[in-house]
C-alpha cells in the first residue's frame, strides 16, 4: 500500500505562497524595521522557528499569529491533486499543510461531490495525533494541523516537543509497539501508515525541529526489519550547493531511507511543478 508524506512544498509548485512569504508577513508585526529585516534575511533553515521567534521573543499574541498563520495559505487548485486521486493503491495522505486543499480537491472528483467526513477517533483540539478525514476511498491525515483549528497548528519546539509526548503515549498503550495485525482498517494515528506502508515523503524540507517527524523516521529504521514495515523514500527537491540539504540526506541515507534527488536543470528553471508531477507519476 502507497502512503504519501506530503509538506508545503507543493504550495511552492502552486502559488506564491511560501513559509518565506509567511514569515515576511509575521514580521509586520513587529514595530522596529530593523529586527523586522534582520529576521526576513536570516537563512531559512528552520521557517516554523523562525515563526516562534517572532510570536515568542516579540510580545505578540500567540492566538492572534496563529490565527494569522492559519488564514495564510488559501485556497489552491491544482491537477496535481487529480493525479494523486487516481493512484489507485495511495489510500492514506499525510500532511504537513494546515490548508485542507486535498479535501477540497479530492470532494470535486465525482458529481455529486464527495462529502469531506471527519474520521477521526478522537476528538482533538490542540495536538494532531487521530486527526483524519475521509474523502471518498482516502483518507487525509493531518499531522501539524488544521487552519479552521489554530490551537491545533503546530510550530516550535515546544509544541513538537508535546505532540510527540502524544505520540510517545500512543505508542506506549500499543504495548510498545504499532500493532498490524487488524490491518488497515484498524488503524488510529497517522503513525501507522507511516510505519506499515510504503511511504513517499514529498515536498517536505524536515527541518531538524520537526522532532516528531523524525522520531518516527528513527522508530522505523531500528524495527522496520524486524517488525516488516513498509519502504521509505524521500524525495529531495533541494541543489546540492545547499549544505543543510546535504546534511539532511545523509543523515537519512544514515537511517537507511531511500533518498531520490530532483534534475537540478528543473530545480534552476523553478520547475518545481513538472518535478512534483514526475515524482507523483512514480508512486
């Protein structure tokens, strides 16, 4: 079974709308240019940090920026969501984005629409462990939140530090492990896919404090032999002049996950929709 991974890096492919616009617009909120400069200008190894500098270091009301973040990233369209809905074998889609994008798409792919049907297990309203929808035969999980729920969206370390005690309980009352033997339609978190499928991550910069992320990434290299989880593969859309990018690699390289690099050709043309769309064909 497919599972995709996918980050914000589809926006990129889509419109304008990038973590780097994002964090221009929250520096707005700071009244002195010149730390508003100094922040815009600093290198975008981590965005979301970046973001809790500006929520945590500069008095600004963390419900209002949330509230900010979260009205964002609008509304996209894309036949890079038809193509995704047509793999027969991708049941399960994760994400990153707070946007439900895929939903929306994926509603208008029959007439009448498909209703968009919360299949989450439990009731969540700040962290994002059960947090699923349905939409016809997928089933979208949403791993750092939701815009129509701000308190949900998760950005900095201590939120990723508390999602992933969530997580670490979760796995705690699955006797330590991620049970299969129900299969599929047994499944609660967005872990389990992760772990039991074949799993494709896609526009996703995993930046080192996505701690949960990687975590799993790090539960799945030391059992995936022995317990039978599925592949992994990372698909890189970074140039190789990009240190941070380097280091990223082979550090999962390190983990024995699969790692596929983009045509750099594409990558300096801005191409980044015909390689999502090459990436997403080989699913």
């Amino acid at each position: 079974m497919a599972v995709l991974l996918l980050g914000n890096g589809i926006n990129r492919a889509l419109s304008t709308k990038s973590w780097q616009s994002l964090i221009y617009t929250l520096s707005l909120n700071i009244d002195n240019p010149e730390i508003r400069e100094q922040l815009v200008q600093l290198h975008p190894g981590s965005m979301s940090l970046l973001a809790e500098i500006i929520i945590s270091c500069h008095d600004i009301d963390e419900k209002s920026a949330l509230a900010q973040i979260a009205s964002f990233f609008s509304d996209e369209s894309s036949s890079l969501y038809d193509k995704l809905y047509k793999i027969e074998d991708l049941s399960h889609i994760l994400t990153t984005n707070y946007d439900k994008n895929i939903e929306k798409a994926f509603s208008k792919m029959r007439q009448p629409v498909f209703p968009i049907i919360n299949s989450s297990v439990q009731r969540e309203t700040k962290y994002n462990v059960y947090r699923r929808n349905n939409v016809g035969n997928k089933q979208i999980w949403h791993i750092h939140g939701v815009a129509d729920v701000p308190g949900s969206i998760q950005l900095g370390f201590e939120r990723y530090a508390s999602a992933l005690s969530k997580m670490i309980e979760f796995r705690n009352a699955q006797l330590g492990c991620f049970e299969n033997s129900a299969g599929a339609d047994a499944w609660e978190s967005w872990m389990e896919p992760f772990l039991w499928g074949n799993t494709h991550i896609i526009g996703l910069s995993l930046t080192t404090d996505e701690i949960d992320i990687w975590w799993t990434i790090q539960y799945w290299a030391k059992y995936h032999e022995k317990r039978g989880f599925g592949s992994l593969i990372y698909y890189s859309s970074d140039l190789n002049e990009n240190e941070l990018a380097k280091y990223r690699n082979n550090l999962l390289k390190g983990f024995g996950v699969t790692v596929v690099e983009a045509d750099p050709v594409l990558l300096r043309a801005d191409a980044y929709s015909t390689v999502y769309a090459d990436w997403i064909n080989n699913i």
